[in-house]
C-alpha cells in the first residue's frame, strides 16, 4: 500500500468511526499535519472481544500505520487502549498514545467529590483499566459497561428513541456523582443524550478532546498554518457504510481507502 | 479447504448465529443428513449494507458451500433472501430456499383479521419483501425496522433489560395485527420477550420453523435414523465470539472452523 508522500503524519486508529472524534479534536490543533487513519470496521466492536485478540488487531495495525513513517501513533479506542497500550509501546518505533491516562488525569483535575463514574465497553470496564487508575488517585470510582451504546452510535442512532432509553437504563444504578468519564471514543456523539440523563451538574469528561490536548503538547505548533494537512482514512469494512456513518460526527474530509484485513499483519499471521 | 467426506449434506448460511435457528429445526426433521453452517460474523450485520454488496457477501458463500457438493441451499437470513434470492438461484447448480416466502405463507394460513405485523432490519424492511408478498395475498401488512434487535442477541443479551426496552419501543406503533412475522432470524431467540410484548392474542411467527418445513419437505426422510449426521461450521469472524453467543441459544454441536473472509470469492474478486 503506497500514498503520496506524507507530511509529519501521525497515526490514528479506533475499531470503527469512534476514533473520529479523536482524529477531530487532533485536527484542530494540529491542522499542519497529515493523518493516517485506520478504522477496523470489519472487526468492530473490540469491546466483546477477548484481550488477546484485541492485542492481535491492535499490533497488526500499528505496524501498517507505522509503515507509513507516521511521527506518533493515537490509539483512538478504549478497548485497545485498556489491554494493548503496553504491547504498542514497546513495539512501535514511535511514541504511543491511548485515551485512558488523559481521560483519568482529566477527570482526577474536575472532580470535588472524589465520586467518578466512567462508562465504556465490556471490555474496556472488564479490563479494570480505569477503576485502578482512579483509585490509585484516592479516588472512588462507580462504573457501568454498556454493551449497546457502540451499535446505536454506530447504527447512525445517536439521537433516538433507542439512544435515550438505553442511556437512562445503564445510568439508572449510579451513585451520586459529579464526574463522568465517556470511556469509549463513540460515546461523545451521545452527549446530548448522557448529559440529559446524569442532569447539567456532572461533568462529562470526553476523552477525544483531553487526547487530543496530551498529544498535541508533544508536538511543535507552526506559529502560522500556510497548508492544511492531508487526512487519509482505512476501512476494513464497507467504506459507503463508514462514510455513511462518520457523517453524523460531521464527516470525513479526505480519502476512504478500502483495506482488507487479511493486510493487516496480525491476520496474516492467522492464516 | 477440504473437508472429510459429507454424506447428503445441506448448506445453510447467514450473516451470524441468527442462522442457527434454522439450522436447528433443519436438523430435527433431516437428523440423518449432513450440514455444512456458515456464519459471516466477520461482516455481521448485513441488515445495514448496501443491497449489491449483500449479493456480492451472498454469492462468494454460496459458490463456497456449493464447493462442498451441497444438495441444497438454504439462505437462513433475511436480509440475504430479500435482496440476493434471485441471484443464488440463478447461479447455484442446485434447489436454494430463502427464509421469506416460507414466512409469508405461514402468516397467510394463521392470519384471522388480515392485519400482519413483520419486524427485520433495515434492508429487509427497506427491501419491502415481505410487504409486497402480503399485499399479494390481500392481507394488510405492517412493517417496522428494528436495527438494534440483531445487536441484542448478537451481544448475548436476548434477556435483559435492554431487549425489553428496545422491543417495547419498536412495537409500540403497531395497530391492532393478529399475527407478527419474526423477519429476522436472530428474532427467535426473543421470542418471550417479543410475545410479552404484544400479547398472547397475537400469533408470532418464527421463520426458521416454517423454513424447515419448507426445505425438508424435499428431501426423503429415512424411517429409521441409524446414525444423526455432522455438522460443520465455518466462520468468518472469532469462532470463540461465534460459540459464546451461539450459546444462547443451545449452543454448537459440531466442528467450528475459522474462515478468512478473503477466502470467499467475493472477497476475493474486490481486492
């Protein structure tokens, strides 16, 4: 697989068009560089999967992003973030980010209570990822995981009748708390719907955006941008579906490039 | 791919465990034959796919069933029936049986009032299959797409509190209908919480039954069965996925064999 030559790019991945929302708030603050983006949509949803194969996926795709020279790599999932990040870390040649420490670091600097929910995959809760990591802060952390959430976002349901019953129903256990971290890239396009059900006084924490600040301070800013950069998108599965998809986050600007899986490493080494 | 001899086989395919269903009451009125399942887990849901891509998912498998000498075909999914029938008929070399008009059928023979309610997918609903046979046949039908239903069942939540909610809300338009169609044949595994829903007055009616009625009716019954034939699946996706949820709903008796998409020709003629 060859594109024209990249400038400064970096490397984004999610299991579907989640990661979107990521690639999004990098965008806005890094507008100078290009972007490689790989969305695993012919194996979404990670979240149900077994870990072991999440690290499988998630090895296999970082070493196609890398194969583009890519300057950092952004893993845009909770779920591959929650059980792959140590395995990405010491294979990449570049620096890795996952979406689980900002969002943490965040919600750890909103919350007065010390009562912190986080929603997420089964995967992403099962893994215990973010219940240590906010009690190692002192910490009380409630969480739920949410099985249905990714198919509605995904189904193009952000807003519907079936958004606003499953929220309230996955809400409906929750103690009284006044931070809410959205553990799962998808999760942002249900804004709306989660901050009517926990009320206006929780703060939600949507990881895309405090990511997107953690990596954006490793890189230079130019103090002008003369040239935006250029985005160019993978899709294991239906690239029609994915744009079809993406369009309720506002669209994709740039290239779908349709990739079978069988080219990612780790389902060749299957085979 | 080989397989040890088939004795009398049958092919039955579907986008994922939903197919199971047929397979199941196929079994238990041809105990003696062999099957050969396929399950397209790697690209489940098809209910949202564009309908040339459906026939393209459709016909790779059953060039690849048919490669296993198959006597027959059987299309365990409703959304593959609804768009991509005419095409395997004309292509397979032998007899292929789709999951609509034997449901169609059986909700003419069981209707009092003319008034049919049938719930799918999108691209089942979308196709108007079903609406087009009922009308046909003077009854009156009503439709509803229900496209987070097949996410339900595929996650292993046909009992829960989010299957209720979900099957609630999507029948709560209905108008007075004395028989609904399951037009999904992941439906079935919600069969109590569907009837709960609309009442036992109205008579629901599961298209993997009446398939298999349809089906077996060709093919010779032994009078004795001295020995119960082999099943075979193949799946595209995680064959532990595969097993776990099929686990709902009695669980796999047979081999289960993990199949790169890549390995179906239609796969293979996009790359």
């Amino acid at each position: 697989m060859t594109l024209s030559p990249l400038h400064h790019a970096i490397g984004v991945f999610d299991s579907g068009v989640g990661g979107l929302t990521v690639l999004q708030a990098l965008r806005r603050r890094l507008p100078h560089r290009d972007f490689v983006y790989l969305g695993d949509t012919a194996r979404v949803p990670y979240g149900r999967k077994p870990p072991e194969m999440v690290i499988e996926f998630a090895t296999g795709i970082a070493d196609f992003l890398c194969g583009f020279g890519v300057e950092g790599l952004v893993v845009a999932c909770n779920t591959a973030s929650a059980v792959a990040l140590p395995a990405l870390v010491e294979r990449a040649p570049v620096p890795v980010w996952g979406v689980i420490d900002p969002g943490v670091e965040a919600a750890t600097r909103v919350t007065h209570s010390g009562s912190v929910g986080v929603i997420g995959t089964k995967g992403t809760i099962g893994s215990g990822a973010y219940q240590r990591r906010l009690e190692a802060r002192g910490l009380r952390p409630w969480s739920q995981a949410c099985p249905m959430l990714v198919h509605v976002v995904e189904e193009g349901l952000a807003e519907s009748p079936e958004a606003e019953l499953l929220v309230r129903q996955y809400l409906s256990g929750r103690p009284e708390i006044d931070t809410l971290i959205l553990g799962c890239t998808h999760y942002p396009l249900l804004r709306p719907v989660i901050q009517r059900a926990v009320g206006e006084s929780v703060t939600l924490v949507d990881s895309a955006e405090v990511t997107a600040e953690t990596v954006s301070a490793n890189f230079e800013r130019p103090p002008r941008v003369i040239e935006l950069g250029r985005v160019t998108h993978f899709v294991t599965g239906d690239p029609l579906a994915f744009a079809h998809t993406a369009a309720v986050i506002g669209g994709v600007d740039g290239e779908i490039i349709p990739l079978p899986v069988a080219e990612l490493a780790g389902e060749t080494t299957r085979r």
